[in-house]
C-alpha cells in the first residue's frame, strides 16, 4: 500500500514550487527557497524529461540572486512591448479577468481556515499563484492528518485547474520570452499528469478560447450607464446553483496564504 503521507507531502512541495515561481516577490527568503525546492526535486523527480528540466533550471538560475527571474517573469506577464500573458482561470473560462472562477475560487477559500493576504498579495483569487499556493497549503495540512481537505483539493482541482491548466502553459511555454519558464512547463505538465492518476480526474476537453474584443464607443445617458453597471455587478456574483463538488466546511482560526 503506497505511503499517501508521502505522497502528499511531495504533492505539497510541488505545488509550493509553482507558487514560488507564480507569485512574484523581490524577497531574496523567498528565491533561496525556490532555488532550495529545485535542489530537492531534481534528485528524485517524477519522470525523465522532468528531471532533465529541473537540472537544467537549477543551472538556468542565479544561486545568489533574483534578477534574471524576476526579469523573465514581468517579460512574461507584465511587460507591455511583449505578448503578455493571462494569469486567471476566468480569462481562459471567459475571456475576462474576474468571472466565474474566480466566484468559484472564493466560494471554496471561504469554507476554509486560509484567507488571501491582502495587503501583500493583489492577484485574484483564481490565479495560477494563489491557487498553488493554496493547494500546497492544504496538501501539507492533508499530509498532516486534516483528512477534512481531501474533497476540497479535489474539487479545485477538478473544478478550476485541470480545465485550463493545458492552456496556460501552453502559452508560457511558446512565449518568445520563455527560457527558465519554459522549461517549468515540462514540470508542469509531468505534475499534472500526475494529479490527475493520483486524484483519478480526466483530462479537460480542450475549450474554444474566448477572446472579448472592445466594443465601439458609443454615447449612452447616465441612466443607462447605471443600469449596465448594476448587472454587470449582479453578473460577477455568479448564478445561484447547486455545487457538483460538496465543499468541507471549517469554523475554526483563520491563516492567511
């Protein structure tokens, strides 16, 4: 009988890595670790291609600074001369940054002891960062013995990142910028294959992408411009219907990711 304590606790390290790599900070603390988890990782990894990526990422990065990451990073996501790229399970659901995901994301931190750090994270809630980061923290919390979590890891993974996950690092990785990145990806993509054995979830059919293009400009009377915004703010609420997928309910202490 495999040793699930194990396996989830190296379930948690990998996610802790892909949070380390999505959620941008300039604490030299937090670069050591990610440098640390790939120096971990490398020696037992989950297959062969994986393994030569890790290798080649541990050699890719800086051992005593940041710069060359952090350069890439904002290449990738932030940088206006290049194709940036969508961070958000709502822009590959919907086309849009804050939908439907992102309603489901808050739905399922709000039945949890975590919360999102607010003043020092500013991303949404259905980020690629936040949702690793939060994931790694119930993985860990699992292999713990908080059993509770088990369906919640379940359900957003099955619910939020396996159907856009494919997507998204496709993009990363045919991203003209995409060196360190790129070769995460292969990571990526060995995990989450992985997951999906692991928590016995099949792969997401592929989606028809949606792009939203900006709409003609037009004069409108302030009635009405009132009267789209009281939907649009009904809209972001999400539609009233029954979960699929039970989510744990927890009232204890509240620890901020």
């Amino acid at each position: 009988m495999q040793d699930n304590q194990a396996i989830n606790k190296a379930r948690a390290l990998y996610y802790n890595l892909f949070a380390n790599f999505f959620v941008e900070s300039s604490k030299s603390e937090n670069y050591f670790e990610l440098v640390r988890l790939i120096n971990v990782l490398k020696e037992n990894p989950l297959d062969e291609s994986s393994g030569e990526a890790l290798e080649n990422i541990s050699t890719s990065l800086d051992p005593s600074s940041n710069v060359a990451l952090l350069k890439e990073f904002d290449d990738l996501f932030h940088n206006p001369t290049t194709k940036k790229i969508r961070q958000t399970a709502s822009f590959y659901d919907e086309g849009v940054e804050s939908g439907k995901k992102r309603v489901e994301m808050i739905d399922f931190v709000a039945k949890t002891k975590l919360r999102r750090d607010e003043k020092n994270y500013f991303e949404y809630e259905d980020s690629v960062g936040f949702i690793f980061s939060l994931m790694a923290e119930l993985s860990n919390q699992i292999a713990n013995g908080e059993k509770i979590y088990e369906n919640t890891v379940h359900c957003i993974f099955a619910q939020i990142l396996n159907e856009f996950i494919e997507e998204f690092a496709k993009d990363v990785f045919e991203h003209n910028s995409s060196k360190i990145y790129k070769e995460l990806m292969i990571v990526l993509h060995s995990f989450i294959a992985f997951e999906r054995l692991y928590l016995e979830v099949s792969k997401a059919p592929k989606k028809e992408r949606i792009i939203k293009k900006e709409e003609a400009c037009e004069v409108i009377s302030e009635e009405e411009m009132a009267r789209r915004a009281r939907n649009k703010a009904l809209k972001a609420l999400g539609p009233k219907e029954e979960e699929a997928c039970p989510i744990d309910i927890v009232s204890v202490g509240e620890t901020e990711v």
